[in-house]
C-alpha cells in the first residue's frame, strides 16, 4: 500500500479521494493548497500527491515544482476542471505522473494510481541493484580485485579508477601496455560495468587475420562477392551491436584497412564486402596495441587521424614489474587456480615466492601465470619448490643486469643504443633459430608482420635471405637440437600454414 497525499482547496473533493483510497488500504494525508502539502512533505515524504491545478495560496503547478525538488523520486498526478493543454504541457515537462480531468472516472484515477506505484517499484528496483552492484565493486576494489583483475598496489587502484570512470562513457578507449599486462581483461572490465554489460563483448586480434580476412571479418560480406561467398554474413561489428568491440594489436592493421576502420568511427556504418548499401551500427570500440602508435604515426605507418579517434580516452597498463607488491597475490591466484583444475592443494615455498617477486618478468602475468601452471604440473610434493621454476627465473640475478644498463658518465644517444639493442636481439633470435623468420618472432614474443617491419627498418631484410638460403643449400632438412626448445618450421611451412588456414575459415563460412 502507498503513502498518498492529496491536496485540493474543495473540502468534499478531499474527503471524496480520501474515502476512494482508504478502502484499498492506502495511508492518506490532505492538504487544502500546496503550501500546506509542501509542510506536510517535509515532515514525512509521500509516494503519490493527487492535486488539483487551481487552488489559492500556491496551485498545483508551484507544488508540483517544489515537491519534486524536495523528492525527486516522488509522482504527482494532477487534476483540473479546465482542459488547458498549456498548462499539462508544462505539468508533463515538470515531471508530472499523469493528467485526469474532472469529473474524472474512479476506476480510471485508481488505475493510474497503480501504474505510477508500479513506476515507483521497478525504479526502487533498480536502484537497489545498482546499490548492490556499486557496493560489489566497491568490495572487490578494496580486495584489490576487479572482474577478474588482481592487485592492491597504487598502480593497480589507479587502473580500477580509471576503469569504472571510462565504463559510464560511450567514448573510444585505447589500452596501451606491454604484452602479457591484461589489456583484454581491462576492456572486458570496462564492457561489464558499462551501460552495454548485458550486450555481446566481440574480440578480435587484428594482427591474426591478413587484410582481406579481417575487412569480412569486422564488416561482413554478401553472397557471391568472393569464391567461397555462399551467403550473406555479418562482421563482428554488426555482432557487437549495442555491445562492445576489442581491436586487439590495432598496431597492426594494414593502411587500407585503417581507412575503413577510420571511416565506421566516423559514421557508424559498415558496408560488408561486395555490398553497394552501408549499414548502421551502434557498437563501442575499445582498441589495444603493445606498440607506440604515436611512434608509428610519425614513421608513416599508422594514419594520424585515426590515431586521433581510437585513442579518445588512451590507457596505459603498467608492467608487472612497476607494481611488485602484486606478485605474491598474483601467484597464489594462479596456483588455486591451476590445482582446481588437477583436484590437488599447493602451497609455495618461501624461497620460491622471492625468486618470483625479484624477477623481472618481461612477459608480465601472462609469463608469471605460465610458470605457476608449469610449476603447479611438475610438483611432486605438496609445496612448490624453486627447482620447479624455469631457469631464467632461477638463476636471475639484477645486479648483473643493473651494471649492464649502468648510465655512462658522459651521457648516451638512447635512440641510437635502443636500436642498436633492438637490431642486436632481433639478429640473435635469428642465429638461435637458425634465420627461421617465424620461429624468431615466436621467441621474441611477436607476430611475423612486426619482425618484418623491424627487419626492413634495420635494413636485415636482405641478410635474412642471404644466410636461409645458405641455411638452404648446406642442409635442406633443418635438425632440432636437444637444447633447443623452440620447434623449427621453415617460413614457407608458415605462409602453407597462414593459407591453409585462411581455405579453412572461408570453409567454414559456408
């Protein structure tokens, strides 16, 4: 039952609705104008005021102001003896519930009664899960945790601020960070307490794709407008509608497809492959890349103006390094979640959690949570020991490192030493993997596309020929050796392997 409140400057007309309303169990309370309401109001606040329009002293519409300043949440139904369409065009702008006219029907005013407690009710709802979920996120905040996102360091608060700020937005977001940092994980945390939450989450790696597989894939394509085109299909866009969208590696879109992608920021349509007609989308882009756009945008490899659009609101993810005190946190979340999987209960040596803390960890969680779920498989005991660690985490040792990047005295180039040590990397990951292009970029922990670049960019493109096919001609069937961890393909094995997989994706489009 509902607390009203109703205010007319006729006695019988109060004690009318008063009578109508009582025998449906509802509180009651009458005010004669609204100035004497607007008193009762701010003694006890009322659900419903039911009042007349003209009434001496201060009318309906003045109340009807007032009220709503004083409880916005509060729904007013006014009644009148004069049909001014004037006058229920500004009710309705103020706020207003409904408009009856007198002498109104007593089962229609009842009925508007309900539909306005009905109104009452489901924004309480709301409200109330809106509380629940603010106060859920507050906890996982103060427990260092946010959809799934795992530290309590500064760095960390920073980031879970900043996710909850950008989620009530509708604006482009760029997540920039180092591999391994969580860059998919933040843009999932930002669609789950967005607006869109209840929308599809759509993710795609634009590095995994070439040019031609990733303009269908975001945008579609129509039936016949390639061989294998047996049917129209949607992009990823237009499955995203009203969601969110993830551009992952948006660094390494080819310049053709960076137009297209400039043009669906600016006017929210899609046009699918062989299509002559665009299509509307609604569809929030988040985009993440390890590279340096702005980097790029001066090297003339990714367009300034589309630079500009993604990176509306830019994000930078710190590196596992710069917030060490998350480390043993991290760790314990990745053993509890590796031994759930193999029913056993770990715990970690304490000698084995300070090698980890004094890593450097140049693949960030991604690499940590490798070598708990590698640890967690290789134990024998009930505790993790540091021999079940890798070798490089093992035999670590930063001061070493410290006296190799000790600053001369009299200053450095850094752009020169930077990419001397760039050029000097890139050449070792090939002699190790004997200039197997594919197998060098898997151990720097990059795509093919961008050791390419980095190759034509150290002018090794033509060296890398020259020593493969020396590589070639001296053996034609390349040997593993036992120390060597990394699987040998040859770069062609790769491109048979890039197409193969390309007949299977249109396959499957079928």
């Amino acid at each position: 039952m509902a607390n009203l409140l109703i205010v007319d400057d006729e006695l019988s007309m109060r004690q009318f609705l008063t009578h109508l309303f009582q025998r449906d169990g509802h509180a009651i309370r009458v005010a004669e104008n609204g100035r004497q309401a607007m008193a009762l109001l701010r003694e006890q606040p009322a659900e419903i005021i039911i009042s007349d329009v003209k009434m001496p002293d201060m009318g309906g519409i003045e109340l009807l102001r007032a009220a709503r300043e004083l409880h916005p949440g509060i729904e007013v139904i006014m009644m009148t003896a004069f049909a001014n369409e004037e006058t229920a065009h500004e009710a309705f702008l103020l706020g207003a519930f409904d408009f009856v006219h007198k002498p109104f029907d007593n089962t229609l005013l009842k009925e508007k009664v309900a539909r306005a407690l009905q109104k009452i009710s489901i924004v309480r709802e709301r409200q109330a899960l809106q509380d629940e979920n603010d106060a859920l996120i507050k906890g996982q905040r103060a427990r260092g945790k946010l959809s799934n996102i795992i530290g309590q360091s500064d760095r960390m608060q920073a980031v879970y601020q900043m996710i909850e700020t950008v989620a009530q937005v509708q604006s482009t977001v760029l997540i920039t960070g180092e591999s391994g940092t969580g860059k998919e994980l933040v843009a999932r945390a930002i669609h789950d307490l967005s607006p869109r939450a209840q929308k599809p989450f759509v993710s795609v790696n634009c590095g995994a794709f070439t040019e031609t597989l990733l303009e269908s894939e975001l945008f579609g394509y129509v039936k016949g407008s390639f061989t294998g085109a047996t049917a129209n299909r949607k992009g990823l866009f237009e499955a995203a509608e009203h969601g969110t969208i993830f551009l992952d590696e948006i660094g390494e879109m080819s310049a053709a497809m960076q137009v297209k992608l400039l043009r669906v920021l600016q006017e929210r349509k899609v046009r699918p492959v062989g299509a002559h007609q665009e299509t509307d989308v609604n569809s929030r882009v988040i985009a993440a890349t390890n590279r340096d756009l702005s980097a790029l945008v001066k090297e003339g490899t990714f367009r300034e103006d589309l630079f500009y659009r993604v990176s509306v609101i830019p994000m930078e993810l710190p590196a596992l390094r710069e917030r060490g005190s998350d480390i043993a946190e991290l760790a314990e979340h990745f053993i509890q979640k590796y031994c759930a999987q193999s029913g056993r209960k770990l715990a970690i040596n304490g000698q084995a959690m300070r090698l980890l803390e004094g890593y450097y960890w140049p693949g960030n969680v991604r690499e940590l949570e490798h070598t708990i779920e590698r640890a967690v498989a290789l134990e024998k005991t009930d505790t993790i020991q540091p021999e079940r660690l890798p070798e490089q985490i093992v035999k670590y040792n930063p001061a070493r490192v410290a006296s190799e990047l000790e600053l001369p005295a009299e200053g450095i180039n850094l752009t020169a030493h930077l990419d001397q040590l760039e050029k000097s990397y890139i050449l070792e990951a090939l002699r190790r993997t004997d200039w197997n292009q594919t197998n060098a970029a898997d151990l720097l922990k990059m795509s093919v596309r961008s050791l390419r670049h980095l190759l034509d960019k150290h002018d090794l493109r033509e060296r890398t020929a020259q020593m493969r096919d020396e590589r070639r001609s001296g053996d034609t069937t390349p040997r593993r050796r036992a120390n060597d961890p990394h699987p040998r393909r040859r770069d062609e094995d790769s491109e048979d392997e890039s197409t193969s997989s390309g007949h299977a994706a249109r396959a499957g489009e079928r």
